[in-house]
C-alpha cells in the first residue's frame, strides 16, 4: 500500500499542477493511490481561488483526494462568516487581513483589491460578494485529521499525550512547539504542515511536509510506504532526510 501527500499550497496553483504531475507519473509506474493535501490551501500566494477551484473539481470528477483543513483556510472562512472574531489560534494583535497572514492575497485572487488598505466592513461586504458560496461550503467542511495505513494526517500536529477523539480543531490546525519537541511515537506516523522548514523532512515519528511554498520554497508531493517516505522528483523517488541528531532532543 502506498499514499501520496503534499505540503502547504498557499495559493500557488502553478506548484500544485506540478506536485499532481509528479504524483501521477509516480502512479504510472507504481499504481494507483490515494492523494492527501495537508491543509492552508490559501494565503499568501496569488493564486487561491484557483487553488480551491483545482481541489474541488478534482474531488468532483472522482480524484481519490483528501483535503484537509489548514489554519489559514480557517482563518478566511472565520473572516467571512464575522471579520469581528478572534481566530482562537492567532495572537490578538493580529487580524486575518494583515499582510504577514496573507489574507489580502486570498482576497484579490477573487477580486477584492486593496483589502488591507480599506475598512474592514467595507472590505467584508466585498468579500461576501465575490467568494461563491460553493467555496465557503468546501472550505468550511474540510476535515481536520484522515487516518490511513500507518499514517494520521493532520495540518499543524498533535496535542501529546491526548487520545485522537479528544483532540480540539485548533490544537490540529495551529498547534507547534509541544508537538515539534516530542521524541516519542504517537502510534501512527504522523504526516503535517504547518511549520516552514528548508525541505521535506522525516522526524521518525513525524513528517514534516511544509517546506515553504509560501515564501518562495517547492510544494513537497512524497510517496509514503508504511512509515518509510520518498520525495517525488522529476527524476523520481528519493528518500526524505532525516533532521540532524540534535532535533531529536527536547528542551
């Protein structure tokens, strides 16, 4: 049994046609499996209407694709249901629409412009006229966690040492430092995002796949056997690297 999966996409349609490419040549040769997409498929990236567009006709023409829910996903249908919300994951000094989260990209990928320069319920009622309500819905209704195989996917990580039905949305979407210091196996491997990194890498009881599409990095599509990992490359398969010994220690 194989999966695939791809990192953090983050409105950049141009690296997700490419990750599926890969994927599908891989598939060619090896047979076919099932697609997982770690979540914050928007944000920063130009194109995000085009990004949700991909992912949900593909799910509609019958793509065996998972999509997961990423806190930037979360954080743009908050906005749309109540701009005055606090997004329970994100420090109170920060909004949704503050260039550093990328919300105003999300925004002008569907023909809101300017969205940090202008009133907030201005650029809210904007926004709830040009995002299709179809795109609300699916972004909304993404799921949180899949389980397959030897793998639990989830955007950001897990809470330690809390059973997986007790774990709450915004640990699985926002959650860092507790879950990147532990050594210890969760059970399944556990395949997230979230957290920028250099490449794609394998942490034992942990993969990484973030590895900063959203700042000018590659989207990371790998190929999961089991617990062992490869990165899909136009040359083919190769082995995710493991961190340096001194990632493995806490403190």
């Amino acid at each position: 049994m194989h999966i695939y999966a791809i990192g953090d996409i983050h409105g950049h349609i141009g690296l997700l046609k490419a990750a599926h490419d890969l994927i599908a040549d891989d598939m060619a040769r090896h047979g076919k499996g099932q697609v997982v997409h770690v979540g914050d498929l928007v944000d920063r990236g130009p194109d995000s209407r085009d990004v949700v567009d991909h992912l949900m006709q593909g799910q509609a023409r019958g793509e065996d694709w998972v999509v997961l829910k990423g806190n930037h996903d979360r954080m743009f249908t908050r906005f749309l249901n109540d701009p005055g919300e606090q997004e329970p994951g994100l420090r109170a000094d920060l909004g949704w629409l503050h260039p550093k989260l990328g919300g105003p990209a999300t925004l002008a990928s569907y023909g809101v412009a300017k969205a940090a320069d202008r009133p907030i319920p201005k650029v809210h009622a904007d926004a709830i006229a040009a995002v299709p309500q179809a795109h609300r819905d699916y972004l909304a209704t993404r799921p949180s966690m899949h389980q397959a195989g030897d793998c639990l996917f989830v955007h950001a990580g897990l809470r330690p040492g809390v059973p997986l039905d007790q774990q709450t949305e915004t640990d699985l979407v926002w959650i860092r430092d507790i879950f990147l210091i532990e050594v210890e196996s969760f059970g399944p491997l556990v395949v997230h995002g979230h957290t920028a990194i250099d490449q794609a890498t394998h942490y034992g009881n942990r993969i990484n796949l973030d590895s900063s599409a959203a700042y000018g990095g590659p989207l990371s599509a790998v190929v999961i056997e089991g617990r062992e990992a490869a990165l899909l490359t136009p040359q083919g398969r190769k082995k995710l690297p493991g961190p340096p010994p001194m990632l493995f220690q806490k403190g």
